[in-house]
C-alpha cells in the first residue's frame, strides 16, 4: 500500500494510513545514525512508549488526545486517530492575527489560551507532564457540538512522562513560555492568560508549582551565563 | 575599511585579535592552567590576565606590522563573563582608547563567537550551536536579533565536562574537554546515562551527578544506601569519558536538529570551545547529511576565546554606526545573545 506522506519533522514521517478499517496517522520515527545505537534505542522505545501511556492517561482523565490504535515497537510505528480538519494552534494564532483586527485577534486568542491554560493545568493535576509544550504541539479541530466551535487536542507525547513533582511542572510551563516567545513574539500577551486559566485547573499544588516555575525561569546561570 | 583591535578576557583566556576589513592580521592568545582537579577562580585569573596582557597587546601589534595609530577602534568584551578578568581587558581598552585617541566598543562574547564563526565559515544564516564553557544555546537570527531557541536550564556543557575532568583529575592543559576527547576515543563500553531533553531545552546537572556516582562509587552511595556486596565496577575511566560524550552531544544534536526543523534552515553553525571537538562536528555532520543540510564548523583557533572574534564583531558594529561614549564602557556579568540589536545585518 502506498502510503501518503503527510508531514516530515525532525524525528520523524507522518503518512496517512489504515488500521483495521479505520483512516488513522501513523507516525514513524527514524533512526539517528549520530547516536549511539544503544541510546537511539532507548530513546525511540522510551518515547514511543511515553507518547501511548500519556496519550491513553489523557484520555481517562477526560483531556482530548489522539487514541493510539497500535504501537508496532520494532518498526517504530504508531497508528493513532487523525484529525484531518485541525490546524495548529500555531498557524490558527498567525491566521487570527492576519485576518482580524488587533481588537478581535485578541479576544479571540484570549479564549483560545483560556482553554489551552485549563487543559495544561487538568494535565498536571493528573501528574502528566508533557515536556514538549509549544503551539505546534496544540491542534485546534473545528467541531459544531461544542460550546466554543473547535476542540483543543495536544500531541506530540513523545518526550512526556508521569510525575507529581512540582519541578517538572514548573519545567513544563517554562518550556511553553520560551516557546511563545520565540514564534509568537509579537503577541507577548498569550503567556499570561495560559497562566491564568492555568491556575484555576492546576489543583491543590498551585501556589508550589508557581512558586518552582518562578525558580526555573531565575534559575543561576540561565540568565547570568558565564562566558 | 575598518582596521579594529579587540581584546578579550571573560573567563580563563586572555587574547587580543587585530582585524582589518575581514582580513585576519594578528590573533594571540594566553590561557590560565590550573593544576588537575581544580577549576579556574575569578581572582587568580584576572591576576593571571593582569601579567600577560600588556605583551599580548605588544605581540599583537608586531604580528600585524601595525602602529597603533593605524587603527580605528578598539574593541573589549563587556560581557557575560566573570567580573574580575573581564574587568583587566575593559581597563586597558578603555587606557588605550585614551591614549591612542580611538574610540572604545563593549561587544556581547556570544556575538562574537556567532560572527566570527560567519566569517570564517561562510555561512549565510546558520542555527547557530553555542557551546561553552559557560554557554549552552541554539541561536536562530531573525529579524535584527540573534534569538535563543533552546538552552541548558542549568549547567553549560562545557561546565560539566570541566567538572567531570575535575572528578576524574584529567590534566587542564591544555583543556580539560580536549583531554576528555581523547581518553574517550579508548572507550569500549557505553554506560547508560540520563538523557535530558525537555522541549528545546536541555539539562546536564543530573548527568553530571549521576556520573560522579560512577565515578567515585562508594564515595557518595554509602550516604544514601549500604551496598557491601556491590561489585567493582568493571568500566574504565575512558568508558566514562566516551559514554558522556555520546549522551550530552547526542541531546546538542537533538534540540539543534529540532530548530533546524522548526526555522526551516538547512545550515550549521557550530562556535565556542566545546565546538572544536571533533566528536561533536562528527555527529552533527551525520544529522545535517541525513537531512541534507551543511555543517559549518571552525578549529580552536577561532571556536575557543580569542580576541580576534571581539575585533570583528566590534568592527562590524563600527561601520554600522554604532558609537559609545566612554562612561558606558563598563562590564557585566550578565548580558543575554538577545539583548544587542544586530544592526549590522540587512537581512
């Protein structure tokens, strides 16, 4: 069967597949001839097998993910839903803010980093780190049945892992932070609304996880760096 | 034409680079050594820098045929770096400025190292690796700024290759990483070790305690847990030396890898001192071909401190207009790649 490629990244295709009857994404990730073949792996089983058990945590605890079909471990494969009608919410925030007005584009993403800010914070009340949170890593799928016209589905689990620690959290945030600033630096105003709508859905660890997510960004020489 | 003098101090190298129109004419350079097992401290290098400087500046004139009324500016590192030995090259900059009537610039270490890798390379607008002793940075330029896309949210890799040359007492001359390039070229054994990539981001502080466990086991172990029967460890310094090659650079090729796909670029820049080994460039000229992409990577000449890449970057914010009145000619410690505004670029 010929497979269509839908996307390349850095570790891995995309191809629009076929489980069981079913259209799915299957998601393959490539060796690395730079690394050492016992790290490379580790890592792509290690990632593999992060991407399923976050992906099925999520699910449980009623956050939207894509469901993992199949996971072949020794053709790193891993057959998940598609969502063939999302955008990410990279490109919904460029569009927003070309089409639209100051105004509009941002009340418009205002809502957009209300409900993304809960869903990270419902994350975390359930230990499930992400690790790789960025725009790109946010689909936003149109649906007609919910209250607020599309859906927002995280992906990209690959680097995620189960931990209560208030550190990981506070990494988490801060990684999404960076990752704002530097492909949406000209809305500087979408990080503080994540935080806020964040908080509320966080649970009890609020005032720590703040408090460390403070720590991480002062962090000795991330900002001092020695030359 | 813009003939420049620079002078750089903000850590164990103190160097001065003369530079004409892009043309190389003098670049010399004085590294402090400290004995095996101890790292450079901010006093004793700036004292070591205070004795050597003046002859590099002599040197250094020689070399370029030049007197110093043949130059245009002169150039110094305002920072990052330590206080004190930053502080010996911003006092003679600012001496010579006065006596040889040129104006004085304070240029960002890190945008020397990016423009002096440009230089010498070619490169157009690489993602810039920046690896050092006190960095740790992928750079992608865009408009008018050199931006920070991932970073170590600790230690600098170079740090923690110092610091694990320290545990295992690997001479520091003339570099503790060079030391470790070579012992881990007789490596056999790949130990397993934390691989820490977080978003863009990476973090080297685990690895490095991690293998101070091994390194030195008993030594912090019996604090946590009582292993009489463990047994001795049947890997060999440079297994260790080889293992935490492999692990650190693969993450460095990781996130670079990741800006490459995130910017879209097909270019490598690799500069600063960890950017000399030749294991690094290796891997990263695996994960570029893979991708089609071009490594561009410079020797120790130009990738550790010197002062010819402040010479440059200096001269290339002089002909950009860029001007300094004397009471701005201070240093600090902290100064971000993102802050300066790159006004020398068109593109």
């Amino acid at each position: 069967m010929a497979l269509e490629i839908l996307k390349q990244g850095a570790e891995g295709r995309l191809y629009l597949g076929e489980f069981k009857g079913e259209s799915c994404l299957i998601k393959e990730r490539f060796v690395k001839k730079y690394r050492h073949p016992e790290l490379d792996t580790q890592i792509t089983r290690q990632r593999m097998k992060a991407e399923v058990k976050a992906a099925g945590r999520c699910l449980a605890a009623g956050i939207l993910a894509p469901r993992i079909l199949h996971s072949d471990l020794t053709g790193h494969k891993l057959y998940m839903e598609y969502f063939g009608s999302a955008q990410t919410a990279k490109q919904y925030i460029q569009e927003t803010v070309a089409k639209s007005t100051d105004e509009q584009a941002k009340q418009s993403l205002e809502e957009l980093c209300t409900s993304i800010g809960g869903i990270i914070g419902r994350m975390h009340a359930n230990n499930i780190i992400h690790g790789d949170l960025t725009t790109s890593n946010i689909l936003i799928n149109p649906n007609s049945n919910s209250s607020s016209s599309y859906d927002v589905i995280f992906i990209d689990f690959g680097l995620s892992h189960y931990n209560q620690a208030t550190e990981d959290k506070g990494v988490d945030l801060y990684v999404l932070e960076r990752a704002l600033l530097s492909t949406h630096s000209e809305q500087p105003y979408l990080f503080e609304h994540i935080l806020a709508a964040y908080r509320k859905e966080c649970g009890k660890d609020e005032d720590a996880v703040l408090a460390k997510f403070e720590e991480v960004r002062a962090r000795g020489r991330k900002r001092t760096m020695i030359g | 034409m813009v003939c420049a003098l620079g002078i750089e101090g903000s850590a164990n190298k103190i160097g001065v680079g003369i530079i004409n129109d892009g043309k190389v004419l003098a670049n010399v350079r004085r590294t402090y050594i400290t004995p095996p097992g101890e790292g450079f401290l901010p006093k004793e290098t700036a004292k070591h820098h205070r004795e050597a400087i003046l002859a590099l500046v002599q040197a250094s004139l020689k070399e370029a045929q030049l007197k110093p009324s043949d130059l245009d500016v002169i150039c110094y590192t305002k920072g990052p770096g330590m206080a004190p030995p930053l502080l010996v090259g911003a006092i003679v900059a600012r001496t010579l400025s006065l006596l040889w009537k040129k104006p004085l610039l304070g240029v960002n270490h890190c945008i020397g190292h990016i423009e002096m890798g440009r230089l010498i390379t070619g490169a157009q607008n690489p993602i810039v690796l920046y690896v050092s002793g006190g960095n740790t940075q992928v750079i992608a330029y865009s408009n008018k700024r050199y931006r920070i896309f991932g970073e170590t949210i600790d230690i600098a890799v170079g740090n923690c290759l110092d610091r694990f040359a320290r545990i295992i007492k690997l001479s520091n001359d003339p570099s503790p990483g060079y030391n470790i390039e070579q012992l881990a070229k007789q490596g056999q054994h790949y130990i397993k070790l934390p691989y820490v990539v977080k978003g863009m981001d990476v973090s080297f502080s685990g690895i490095l305690s991690h293998i101070e466990e091994l390194a030195e086991p008993g030594k912090r172990r019996n604090k946590r847990k009582k292993q009489q029967d463990e047994p001795e460890p049947d890997y060999s310094q440079a297994d260790l030396c080889y293992s935490l090659q492999e692990t650190i650079f693969a993450m460095l090729v990781e996130i670079t890898e990741r800006a490459m796909a995130h910017c879209e670029s097909n270019e490598v820049l690799i500069v600063g001192g960890v950017g000399c080994n030749e294991r690094l460039q290796e891997m990263m000229r695996i994960m570029c071909e893979e991708r089609n992409g071009k490594l561009f990577a410079i020797d120790e000449r130009y990738c550790i401190d010197n002062g010819l890449m402040i010479a440059h970057a200096g001269a290339e914010m002089f002909s950009a207009g860029t001007q300094m009145p004397l009471e701005d000619a201070f240093v600090t410690q902290r100064y971000r790649t993102d802050e300066v505004l790159v006004n020398w670029r068109q593109d």
